[in-house]
C-alpha cells in the first residue's frame, strides 16, 4: 500500500512547520524522512498516519484519505518514545496490544511467539519491562507497532539513542519486515542511515528539498554523502535571505 502526499502544510501557533510538500512513495518500499532535529520530522510522520490533520493539501494511504479511523488496522506506528507498560512483562505488553485488535487466542499466542522471535527477545519473554535495556525497549515497541501486520509502518526515530551495533541489528529487522510487502516509512537525523532507505525525503526547515531514490540523490553530490544536499539548502538559504 502506497503513500501519496499532496501539497500538504501545516501550522501551530501561527508557525508554519510544514509548507507546501509533495511527494509519493510506493509500495514496498522504505521511505527515509531525514533531517535536522526541528526539521518537522515528526509533524509529518503525524499528519501521516491521521493524527492530525493537515490545514492545506492532502494525505492518501493506498486510495483512503487520512485521517481515517478505518485506517487504522492497516497502519502500524512506533512513536520515539517507547510506548510500554513498564510493570508488565515483554509478552503481557504484547497480549495487551493484541487485544486491542481482536485477534483470537490462538491467533494472538501465535503472534506474539512471532514477533519476540523476529526481535530477537525471545528468551526475555517473562522479564517486566522495567528491568530491560533501552535498546530491548526499542525492539520491543518494534514489536507492539507490527503485530497486527499493517501494510504501512511508520517508525519515528526508532534507532535514537542505540548504540550502532544494535543499529545494524534493527535495519536488518526493519528490511526483514519490507520483505513481506510492507511500506515502511521512518524518520531519522542520523544521515547515513539513508543508504538503508530505498527513497529519501529530505526536510529543511519545514520544507522537502530532495526527494527520490537514494541512489540518484548520493549521484548529486561530490562527496557521495547525503548531508552535503542540506549544506547545499543552507546556503542557497543564506544567499536568498542576504539579498
């Protein structure tokens, strides 16, 4: 299930955060939104998946309109800060979330051993969530976003924070995932995560100043790493405001 994005802005407090960005990604795929922290990462992650709404543009999730509650089975989130009960073990967080989309029993125990498993969290099962490492967090919220197999995943800043090690183990996952068909979209201000993505966004101040697969963006620049294209803007910026 594809993501189309129409001319979508959006302000709080009279600040524009989002202006006037367009851009479609297809099916299968891994989108990349990059950028500087405050770039408004988040904020289009957010419109995204319906939880708010745009003021001008729209935002199309296959041929459905966002926001759509109906939309919500198709859709998996994993926000930045991990969303856990803390006082529960791995496989209580997951039985309560399983819940939450009316899976059967059997269904829902057939589940979880699937997720733990591709999470690798396995053997810590019964550990209160409480007592696990952050990166164990990460992986399990991972976990919670994917249970109800959404066609779109969307993971804001889901490698903040983890050491690189741990990194390669949940790119591996998020590509793991992919492979069953689903879109996924993430949002990261580590810029060489890009070469994981199969297209990139890029955000500046609120605005999209690339947008296509990783391959023909790193062909733009001289030094074959994304980060000069945001120099590139920052200047172009610079010499815009100084004239």
């Amino acid at each position: 299930m594809g993501v189309q994005v129409s001319n979508v802005s959006k302000s709080f407090n009279q600040k524009e955060i989002i202006k006037d960005i367009s851009f479609t990604i297809p099916t299968g795929e891994i989108c990349g939104l990059l950028g500087p922290s405050g770039s408004g990462k988040t904020t289009m992650i957010r419109l995204m998946i319906g939880a708010i709404a745009a003021d001008q543009g729209t935002i199309q999730i296959g041929d459905v309109e966002m926001p759509n509650m109906n939309m919500l089975k198709k859709v998996g989130f994993m926000p930045q800060n991990d969303a856990l009960y803390e006082d529960l073990s791995a496989e209580a967080n997951l039985r309560f979330f399983g819940g939450l989309y009316h899976f059967d029993r059997h269904q829902l125990e057939k589940r979880i051993d699937e997720v733990l498993s591709l999470v690798d969290l396995t053997e810590h099962r019964k550990k209160l969530v409480r007592n696990f490492s952050g990166g164990m967090k990460k992986r399990l919220s991972l976990a919670a976003a994917i249970f109800h197999h959404p066609e779109v995943l969307f993971l804001d800043e889901p490698t903040v924070g983890i050491d690189p090690v741990l990194r390669r183990t949940v790119w591996d996952q998020f590509q793991a995932i992919k492979e069953t068909g689903t879109t996924i979209v993430v949002s990261t201000h580590v810029m060489d995560e890009v070469t994981e993505c199969d297209k990139a966004a890029l955000i500046y101040e609120g605005s999209l100043i690339q947008y296509d697969s990783v391959n023909k963006l790193l062909e733009k620049t001289d030094n074959g790493r994304v980060e000069e294209l945001f120099f590139i803007a920052s200047r172009e910026r610079e010499g815009g405001a100084g004239q």
